[in-house]
C-alpha cells in the first residue's frame, strides 16, 4: 500500500531514476543529477529548510515523497499558507507523479493523502491549481473535492490556470 513518507535517504536511487525520467519529458531540468548524486543529503537539508526556515519570500511548506513497494513514485507539498503568487498559481497543494508510474490511481492517492497531511498541519480549506490542459490534474482535484472557483491566464504563462478549492473539514 502506498504511503507518505519525509524524503529520505532509504530511496535515493529511485529518487534519482524519479528525475531523470523527469528531465527526458523537460521537467525539473533545474536539478543537477551530478551534485544531486553526491550531495544528496544536503538536498534532503534543503527540504527540511524549506518547512521550518523558509526564504522571506517563500511560506512554509512540508514535502512528502509517495512511496510504493520501496519505489519512489511522487512528491506532494503542503504550503501551510499562501501568499499573493501562490493564491494565483500553486496553491496550497502540489504535486507530481513520475513517468513511469502514471496512469496507476497514485496522483489521486497522493493528493487524499496530501489532504490528510494539510488537515494536520491546521489546514480546513486548501487552493489547488493546475495547468487548464493537464485534463489528467484537473481530474483527480475534482475526485478529490475540489470545486473549481475559475480559470485564468496568468501573465508569463501560455496556459491558463485551473483554481480549484478544497474544504479540507468536509473530506472523510
């Protein structure tokens, strides 16, 4: 069974085969496989900064990784606020399911567990976005109670912007 766990060193390798899968589809092309590689745990650091000392322009966010079957297979983050960007584009709640494993119930596995997780942090209503052609997101937000407040095209993007609210008090 899938669950919710910190990053953590117990699935660096699958981690790194997680980005590079990443990286043919153009994604995540920020992240240096090199320095990721031989710096992982200060990586694992970066993570844990980002949730108890984040940069003045950023909010606190916690990141899960969903791992199966000791197979890293997505990452979730809470932001446990929002601020004026992240009330446009990004919400509450992100998340990414790996190449390989999409297709397989693990985006709306991990964004019920990411309510879970947003619920214990305080959470009672949560913004989640996404990209208004990623019909596969959109989706699973709605399974998972979202209720569409618009769409909008955000200045900088070529794709308009799906807003979907969650009331994270009514989900079971």
């Amino acid at each position: 069974m899938p669950f919710l766990t910190e990053p953590s060193m117990l699935y660096k390798d699958s981690y790194l085969e997680a980005v590079r899968e990443y990286q043919a589809e153009d994604r995540n092309l920020d992240i240096d496989l090199h320095d990721l590689e031989t710096n992982f745990r200060r990586y694992l650091q970066y993570w844990v900064d980002r949730k108890v000392n984040p940069k003045p322009d950023r909010v606190p966010e916690s990141t899960f990784w969903l791992i199966s079957e000791q197979t890293f297979i997505g990452r979730v983050t809470i932001r446990h606020a929002l601020n004026a960007s992240l009330l446009q584009f990004g919400g509450h709640i992100g998340y990414e399911i790996r190449p390989s494993q999409r297709r397989r119930g693990y985006g709306k596995e991990i964004l019920r567990l990411g309510i879970a997780k947003a619920r214990a942090i305080g959470l009672t209503r949560a913004l989640v976005t996404c990209d208004d052609d990623n019909l596969a997101s959109a989706k699973i937000i709605a399974v998972n109670g979202g209720v569409l407040e618009n769409i909008v095209l955000l200045a900088g993007r070529r794709v308009a912007t799906r807003r979907y609210w969650i009331d994270i008090d009514q989900r079971v």
